[in-house]
C-alpha cells in the first residue's frame, strides 16, 4: 500500500487527538501512534513528526506544566484535556524542538486551536504561549541542591510519589540517572534470527541497505540500528532475519536457554518476541507452546512465526492463572504482567496512568500466575520468571515468597546461562537485573527455578 504524505498541521491535530484520549481514557499512546499512522497511511516523516511531539509531551508533562503554570491566569487543571494538551503541544514545540521556528511553534498551535475550539480559545492559547516565548531564557528550575524531589518531579517530569519511593529504596544517584534515562528516546535494537543468518551477516545487510548499525555490547545477536530508511521496508525485514526486540529483553530471553527438541510453554506470548527467540535458540526443533489471553493478539505471533520462517511455535488462547494442559513441560517462560516501571522510556505515558496500587495488584496476579505454572514443569525442569519492573514487591519477593510455598523448588543463578559480556547483569542473590540509566538498557528482572528431581 503506497503511503501518502500528509502536512505538519494535520499531524499536530492527531497528535492533540491522542494526546486527549491518553489523558482521559487512559488509552496506550503507543498503540494509539500505530493505529492512526495506519489509518492515515502516513509517510515515515509524518509518522516520525507525529511520535515525537506525542512522545515529547508525554515525557516532560510535568516540566511543561510547571512552566505553562507560570504564564497561565487559570489553573491547568480547572481547563478541558483539549486545551490543556494544545498548550503542552505549543510548549513542548517551543523548549523541545530547535527545528522549529518559535513563531511557528506559536503560530502554528493557534490555528490548531481555532480548528478544535472557539475563538476564546485561541486568545487564550495565544496568550499562554505568547508570554512562554517571552520568558524562555528567563525561566528558573528548581535546583537539585535545594530540593532534589522537587527538582526530579518537575525537571525530569516524573509523578511525585514514584521518586520518592526510588530516593527512599535506591538513593539520590541511581534516581537521578533512572529518571534521566525515562526521558531518553529508546535505541532501536534488533534481534539476528539465527535460524537464517548470523548478527554479522544481518549487520552487513542492514549497512548495505542504508541503515547505520553497529552490534550491542551485550547479547550477542542483537544489532543497534541508529538510523534506518523504514524498518519494515528492508529486504532483511521482510526476509525475516530479524526481530525488533530491546537488548535487555534479548539477554532475559537467554535464562530460559531452551535445547533443540524440547517442549517450552511461554504463557504471556504475544506479541512473540520471546517465543520467537526460544524457538531460535531451538533451531526450531521441538515445540514452543504460546499461551495468550487474547486470540487476536496471538496472531501477531503467527504473522511474526511465519515471517521468521519458524515452524515450532503453536498458540493456545487461555489465561496463565487458570489453563490445563496435558502432559509436562521442559521449561515454562513466565514473561509475567507487570507496572512496566523498567521501560519508561519506551511507554511515558505510564508515568501518569499507573500509580503505587499497581504495584500491589500485580504482585498478587503474578504470584497467583507463577504458583499455577509451576504445576506444570516436569522433574529438573526450569521455570524462568521475567518482568520489566524496577519494583521488588514485583521482583525478587514474588521469587522469595514462591520458593518459601514451593519446596520443591530450588533458585539457580542466572550466571552460567548469560553471554561472558552480560554476566556484570548476574545479582549476588542469583537473579538477573538491569537497570534504566546504567549501560543503556531497559529495566528487566529475571529468575531461574530449577524443579527438583
């Protein structure tokens, strides 16, 4: 289907529109991107503008405000969603994109507000950003020396209550660079297929086809991709060499290290990253069985199977707290739901959707999910629990509390089964972490449980 282009102003209208529906619906703002540039078939510059003043807005929402606060005479939050989110697009178009003209960052929001709302609300929009321009270089942040929570809440636009609990459990240091590195654009990586060819091989075609690659520092099929033409236009792609997947979720995907032959039961698979890499790792030898709640959502992994040439994966739709199955399991793959505090930066909109009784409602889910799946793994099988949660109460309790009711059971450091480069990523207590602002990576935890014989 050829794309069509589509102007900047039209871009920023559907920007507003999901912006609008984040707020007050909580929909996904990633899942939202997809739909709309699919529907509008944008071009990949039209989808690129469109991601970027959506993700902007969402990553530093409380810096805009804070700023928008200091020019508006009405509080932000007595205005519509509409209004509120045309004045974060005005702000972030003026503090967060050079490439724009400051007239046309203010210009070009104003018309926006005349095509959504009355005339009153154009003044308005007008004025706000009219007076933000003026006072641009005279703005004062907080200071971390006077009031670091203040200064990560409102610079580093994170909710209040999520810093203090990352101050309280890991420090001044590691917060300020967790917060920093949710703010950060996320590095495309990619995954080699190694049923079809090598990371070197992939990283040749990738260069040959005008990407700019490199390969990651820690798992070893992975690709860094720092610039591409449009992913899903590369021969590689549609080949089926490759998989996007982030290099911390590649290096979680190694603790489960199935062998050819063996049948593995992934029971969160869709949309298939880590199914597909089990059965890679298998030589697509054996059986992958890939659990989802939702149908349609397991068709992503037969789309993404059939393009990878894989031929071992079988999707089964039920719920991982309460399905049958017949007949055991070598390895079961618990990728479990969870807060998501570990990739902010990939999903910034859940700074403002998700809040401490997550946390709580989830660990009782995925301890519920972990004690059901267990039942399920043969003799000396493993169980590998993964999430990518910076939480504890998500992480190594649920672990604790599952071995303290499962005796048979035993923790098995994840040491043995890291590539050499990753085993910096191995905890003194065995498990595997990676944290948002060291090395670069996603925030994930990962814990092998070895059945007894």
């Amino acid at each position: 289907m050829n794309t069509m282009t589509i102007q900047p102003q039209p871009v920023r209208r559907l920007a507003l529109q999901i912006l609008t529906r984040v707020e007050t619906s909580g929909a996904f703002a990633d899942q939202l991107i997809a739909a709309v540039a699919s529907k509008h078939r944008l071009a990949p510059q039209a989808r690129g503008f469109l991601r970027e003043l959506t993700y902007g807005v969402l990553r530093w929402r409380n810096r805009l405000d804070w700023l928008l606060e200091r020019c508006s005479a009405r509080p932000l939050a007595l205005l519509d969603s509409s209004v509120r989110n045309l004045l974060r697009l005005g702000a972030y178009q003026l503090y967060g994109m050079e490439r724009i003209p400051r007239y046309a960052a203010v210009s070009e929001t104003v018309r926006l507000a005349k095509q959504v709302g009355h005339p009153g609300v154009a003044a308005y929009v007008n004025a706000v950003l009219r007076a933000l321009e003026r006072q641009r270089e005279a703005t004062a942040f907080p200071e971390a020396d006077d009031d670091l929570t203040a200064y990560l809440v409102v610079t580093q636009s994170h909710p209040a209550w999520l810093v203090e609990r990352w101050l309280g459990r890991y420090g001044p240091e590691q917060t300020v660079a967790m917060c920093q590195a949710n703010n950060e654009r996320p590095p495309l990586v990619v995954r080699a297929n190694r049923v079809r060819t090598t990371p070197e091989h992939l990283l040749a075609a990738l260069r040959a086809e005008g990407c700019e690659a490199e390969l990651c520092q820690f798992a070893p099929e992975g690709v860094l991709v720092s610039s591409h033409p449009g992913l899903d236009q590369l021969q590689c792609y549609r080949d089926g060499w490759l998989t996007v997947q982030d290099e911390a979720a590649i290096l979680a995907g190694h603790l489960l290290a199935p062998q050819p032959g063996e049948r593995v039961l992934d029971a969160c698979a869709a949309p298939g990253g880590k199914a597909t890499h089990a059965a890679e790792q298998m030589q697509d030898r054996g059986e992958v069985l890939c659990l989802d709640r939702s149908g349609q959502r397991l068709q992503l992994v037969e789309a993404n199977a059939r393009r990878l040439g894989l031929h071992s994966l079988r999707c089964l739709v039920g719920d991982a707290e309460r399905m049958a199955l017949e007949g055991g399991v070598d390895r079961v793959l618990v990728d479990a739901p969870c807060s998501g505090f570990g990739v902010l930066r990939r999903h910034p909109d859940a700074k403002w959707s998700k809040g401490p009784e997550l946390i709580e409602a989830m660990a009782r889910q995925q301890g519920a999910m972990l004690g059901h799946l267990s039942r399920f793994v043969k003799s000396r099988g493993l169980l590998v629990y993964i999430t990518c949660s910076t939480e504890s109460e998500e992480n190594q309790q649920i672990v604790e509390a599952f071995l303290a009711r499962h005796g048979d059971f035993a923790l098995e450091s994840v040491a043995s089964c890291l590539p050499a480069a990753a085993r910096i990523f191995a905890q003194r207590g065995g498990w595997f972490q990676t944290w948002p602002g060291r090395d670069g990576l996603d925030g994930f935890f990962g814990a092998r449980l070895r059945r007894r014989g």
